[in-house]
C-alpha cells in the first residue's frame, strides 16, 4: 500500500514524532525535491537576449543615466 501525503507541520515537536514513526516502519519520510525557493534572476533570464543586444541594452541605460546625472 503506498499512499502519499504533504504535511505542514505547525509545531516542531511534530518531527521528533514523524522520526520515531519512520523507526519503527510505520511511515517513510520522503524528502521534497522540489525547489521551494525562487532561481536567481540571471538564471531564469539566460539566453533570452543575445549579446549585441545586452551590450546595447547597457550602454543605453549608462546613457541615461549620464543624462540624468548632467540635469
């Protein structure tokens, strides 16, 4: 029988108990291999603008700002 369940713990003491269980064969914990957190944003944006175009990007944006900086 393998049935699966997500759990949210709301109280610490829960993992002590959930250990003892999995010791006695009653249960496997099955760690989440999925990324909670969120990937960097040059990882997620790679690849999506070619080269020519991020050095033209940046050389507008240091005009801007340049122009910003003579008001």
């Amino acid at each position: 029988m393998e049935n699966t369940l997500l759990i949210e713990l709301t109280n610490q003491k829960a993992i002590g108990l959930l250990r003892e269980m999995e010791e006695l064969n009653l249960i496997r914990v099955v760690k989440d291999t999925t990324a909670q957190s969120k990937p960097k944003l040059s990882e997620k944006y790679r690849g999506i603008i070619t080269k020519a175009e991020g050095t033209s990007l940046k050389n507008h944006v240091l005009q801007m700002r340049n122009e910003w900086s003579d008001i």
